[in-house]
C-alpha cells in the first residue's frame, strides 16, 4: 500500500503530490499529479500564464526507470485586473504528469518519488514565490495498476477538464491579416450542438495574442470565424495558431474546450466583398 | 468636490482618453510622448528627451520579479553604467494609491537612495496614464526609446522570468543588449520580447 503524502503548506495554499494508482507498474504508465488547493481570492498560473505571472515548474526526482512526460493543463481560466489578462487557476487544480515505467524495473516495497516545485501564487494585489518539496512513496509490483482510491476523484474531475480534441466535422483554418489572426471553424452542414454563443481562445504560445483584447466573434449555421488581435510584442507571425478554445452553445449544453493547432496562412487574404475564396496578397508584415 | 471623487474621475478620464486611442508603443514606431511629475516634483516630457537614448523601467517596489533586479543590485548596476553613458533612465510607478507598489514622491525619493537607485528621475503614474499609453503589463517592464524618439525595445528585462536572484549573474540583458547594439549602429537583434513580472497595479477602468 502506498503512503498517501501529507499536503505540504504553500503561500495562500497547500500543495501535494498523488498518484492514480497504489503501485508503481513496469512497462504500463501511470500518472503522479500536483494537487493545489488555494486560498480563494488567489491563484497559480496556466502554461501561458499571461500578460503578468509566471506558470509552476516542476523538477522531478525519480527512480531509475520511471520517465515522466510533461504536464497535462487542464482548460484555465481568465483573470483580468484592468487591462492586464492572465491565465491560471484559483480554487483547486490537479497538474497530471503521466509516467511510462521500463518494463526491466524490479518490484520493490517502496520507492521514493520526489519533486521540486518552484510556484507563484497570486491574488489581484500581489505574487508570492515560492518552492516546496514533495515527497510520494510507493511499491514496485508488477501486473496491471490499481486505482488509488482515494484520489480517483481526483483523476477523473482532472481528465475531464483537459481539452478534447475539436469535432471530426470541424474544418478549422487560420488566417492573419496586419493586426490580427482570424480562426475560422466550418462544420459543412448545421452542427449538431446548434449555434455557438460565445467563445474564448487561449493562446498555448506567450506574446501572440493581445490577451486583454476582446476576441470578436461572427457564429453562424455552419460556420463561426473568431477574431484575434496579435500582440505588440509579436514580430514574427507564428506557423501555427495553438491553444485552447472555450466554446458555449447557449442552450442547457455545457462550455466544451478543444485543443487548437491549425496552420495559419502565410498571406494576408485580399476581401472583396462577396468572395468566399482567399487570394494571395504580396508578403507578410 | 471631495477630494477623493475629483481622484476618481481624473482616473476615469485618463483611461478613458486612453481606451479611445487605438495606439499603443510598437517597436519600430515612434514612442508616444508623455508627460509626467517626477519625485523630484519636475514635470518631464519623454520629447525633452529627443536626441538621446530613454530607458523606460516600470517599477513596483512590493513585486518580487523587481526584487530580485535590486536584492542583486542589478537595476542600480545598469542605472548607473547606462546614464554614464548619457542614457536617461526613466522609472515609472504606475500603481493606483492603496495598491502595491503606490509610493508618494517622499517615499519614491526614500527608497531610491535606501537602495542607491540613481535612474535620471522617478515618474509617479497613479493614474496609470502612461502606463496605458505604453501598454505596460508587468514590473519590470522595459522600453528603450532610440535618440530619433523611435522605440527600439519592448518586454523583458532578461531572459530568466524567474524570481530567484541566482539567476541574474546568467542571464541575457535585453536592455543592455538592445543599447549595445544600436549604440553601434546595427540593428536589435532581439527587439521585443514577453515583459516578466507581477502585473501593473492600475486603478480599475469605471467603464
């Protein structure tokens, strides 16, 4: 039976490190996950934290033979303090990290797992840094994994909240003009979950978007285009558009997010009006 | 009219004047002109400057990504070596009054010789105008202006978005960088960059 870790106290908050199984199994995968719990009024950071902020970082120590993959981000939330916007989470969030094991790990009684977790913790008056070290303790047994029981919940409220990706019948492209990336999602026919009401881009990828700016959406039948303007300390127009997408349908149904990563076009698309096709414009600012 | 209420409609105004305009700094373009009351009491003019290189340092002195630039000595390091080089270095408290970071001119003037901080002046922005006007998202967050008024630099101050002060000594200063390499006429290689730091302190927009 593994030793559940204790939360370790942090600024506003307390912090621990949990696993979704009680044995640590070789040649499966498992996940370990940071559980943070913090004090309301105060928040961590998303992977792009943002205009201001700045995201955990974790330092694994492990094993031999346990080889951790990177974290898993939940859907994160706005936080806007007049024209600043950040992105994080308040309240509770689980960080997975999955975990592939060798297949040549011998079972053993206990293993120690161990992590460094550098933090910044923050409320709309102030940041506090942080570190703590966290401590798990767990078998090595081979056969399929048990569940820990205790922070089950945990996992399954954790996957729930990561972003999916989007509907087979979405066609989604990017395009940019001078000021601003247009992401455009065709489902062909009327989608099935009706007309989106609204819709929140979270850019994966720091200084890209202006994360203050409104993000204007025309939604139709068939099709919704979302605009967003680009950041003033983007010079050189990225490849590809990655995020995360918020979209609400308005009736009963619940917020879906999707994981966005679409090619953006290279040219600036000449509009005439009533034309449906993109033609190709001299250079790129 | 009371005092507090004459305070809260000039900051009503001022971001409202500054909302409208759709400019914000961009590197490449000119630097917006400002005005602003130093410590000292003078009024300064970012235009009184045209001729030379401005350093433009939102500042926050409750903030621990600033604190590690003065904990080190770093900020007062460049101050100093960058206005011996006839750079002006400008840093702006844009925090609103009963935020972080709020510090009257006594206590600007105060801190700047407890930490021997020797910027060319201290700009009080309670009102937050400038710092809308440029966009300034965090402290620190660094502009470098070009003699000819043009913003040649826009974001970090280095490359290590951390607090910890052992990561100074290692890190790549954009500022001296982007200063560097214009002084010697070539162009900044890295011209703007994500700004680190905790977010700038404004007053909340009352529209």
């Amino acid at each position: 039976m593994g030793t559940n870790a204790r939360a370790t106290p942090i600024s506003h908050g307390a912090l621990e490190l949990v696993a979704d199984s009680q044995s640590i199994p070789p040649g499966r995968e498992f996940k370990l996950g940071l559980h943070f719990q913090l004090e309301k009024g105060w928040h961590i950071y998303w992977v792009n934290p943002g205009d201001s902020g700045e995201p955990p970082r974790v330092e694994w120590h492990l094993p031999a033979g346990l080889n951790p993959g990177v974290i898993e981000w939940p859907t994160p939330q706005r936080f806007q303090s007049s024209t600043v916007v950040d992105y994080g989470y308040e309240d509770a969030v689980l960080l997975m990290v999955p975990v592939n094991v060798d297949a040549s790990l011998k079972p053993q009684r206990s293993a120690q797992i161990g992590a460094t977790v550098k933090l910044l913790v923050c409320s709309h008056e102030m940041c506090i840094p942080g570190q703590a070290e966290l401590s798990l303790t767990l078998p090595v047994r081979a056969g399929l994994p048990v569940p820990d029981n205790k922070d089950a919940s945990l996992f399954t409220a954790a996957q729930k909240s990561l972003p999916q990706a989007p509907p087979q019948t979405w066609k989604l492209t990017a395009a940019q003009t001078s000021d601003s990336f247009v992401l455009s999602a065709n489902f062909g026919r009327r989608s099935a979950g009706g007309e989106i009401t609204s819709a929140m881009f979270f850019p994966l990828v720091e200084s890209e978007i202006r994360n203050s700016a409104p993000q204007k959406l025309v939604s139709q039948k068939t099709n919704f285009q979302l605009t967003l303007r680009k950041s003033d300390q983007l010079l050189n127009p990225p490849a590809w558009l990655r995020g995360v997408l918020v979209v609400s349908f308005g009736n009963s149904q619940p917020d879906r997010t999707f994981s966005i990563d679409v090619p953006v076009s290279k040219n600036l698309p000449v509009r005439n009006p009533g034309a449906t096709k993109m033609s190709s414009a001299v250079g790129v600012r | 009219m009371k005092r507090s209420n004459l305070f809260s409609i000039l900051i009503a105004l001022a971001l409202c004047a500054v909302s409208a305009a759709a400019w914000a700094a961009k590197v490449g373009e000119p630097a917006p002109d400002f005005t602003g009351t130093a410590s000292s009491g003078q009024t300064i003019h970012l235009s009184d400057y045209r001729g030379k290189y401005v350093v433009l340092e939102w500042h926050n002195n409750g903030c621990p990504f600033v604190g590690k630039h003065y904990k080190s000595g770093n900020m007062q390091r460049l101050e100093k070596e960058w206005t011996a080089r006839g750079v002006v270095w400008l840093t702006i408290e844009s925090s609103a009054p009963g935020k972080q970071g709020y510090v009257t001119a006594n206590e600007e003037n105060d801190y700047l010789a407890k930490l021997q901080a020797s910027p060319t002046a201290a700009l009080l922005d309670p009102t937050g105008a400038i710092g809308h006007l440029y966009d300034a998202k965090t402290s620190p967050h660094m502009f470098v202006v070009n003699p000819q008024g043009i913003l040649i630099y826009d974001g970090a101050i280095d490359d290590k978005p951390t607090t910890d002060l052992d990561d100074v000594p290692g890190a790549t200063n954009y500022v001296s960088l982007a200063l560097e390499q214009a002084m010697a006429g070539k162009p900044v290689a890295t011209a703007a960059t994500r700004p680190y730091g905790c977010s700038v302190k404004y007053a909340e927009s009352t529209h």
